[in-house]
C-alpha cells in the first residue's frame, strides 16, 4: 500500500466500478459459476485500481482476494466480471 498512484483511477469515467468481496460472497458467486477461485480471470495486486480500492478501504487486500468489476454495457445496461487478486 505504499506506492503511489498519482491520482484516483477509480474516479475517472472510463474506469469500471471496482469492489472488494466477502469470503461469503465470494463462496455464492463461485458456487453460481461452478467454478473454483483459481479458475478465474487475475489482477495484479500493484494494479492502479486494487491501489486506489486498498486507500479507499484504508486496508491492504490480501492475495486471493476476488474483486467484483461492474462495467457499463450498451447490449446489457452492464456486465459483472470477477478478478483473482494475484502478486504483482
């Protein structure tokens, strides 16, 4: 968390929503998928996006953690993607 992002990514338009999940809902949302935690998608834990969540929360996100990316869609109002929080 001691790096530096030089301003807020997460506040610009064209960045999706970034939110960290519970074990809870991390456990409903793979049971849905039928998939494991390790079958997801990665991201970087030195990532602009994970840096500016963890100053926002004001807590590191430990790895394994599965962030929530809610993106503006034109064909479905919006697509919710699912990210393995990886070592960077």
């Amino acid at each position: 968390m001691e790096e530096s992002v030089p301003f807020n990514v997460l506040s610009h338009k064209m960045v999706p929503v970034h939110e960290l999940l519970s074990d809870e809902e991390t456990d409903k949302v793979l049971k849905k998928l039928k998939i494991t935690r390790d079958q997801l998608p990665k991201i970087k834990e030195n990532d602009a996006a994970i840096k500016m969540l963890e100053k926002a929360m004001n807590q590191a996100i430990p790895e394994k953690s599965v962030i929530r990316i809610i993106r503006d869609s034109e064909t479905s109002e919006e697509a919710v993607v699912y990210r393995l929080v990886i070592r960077g």
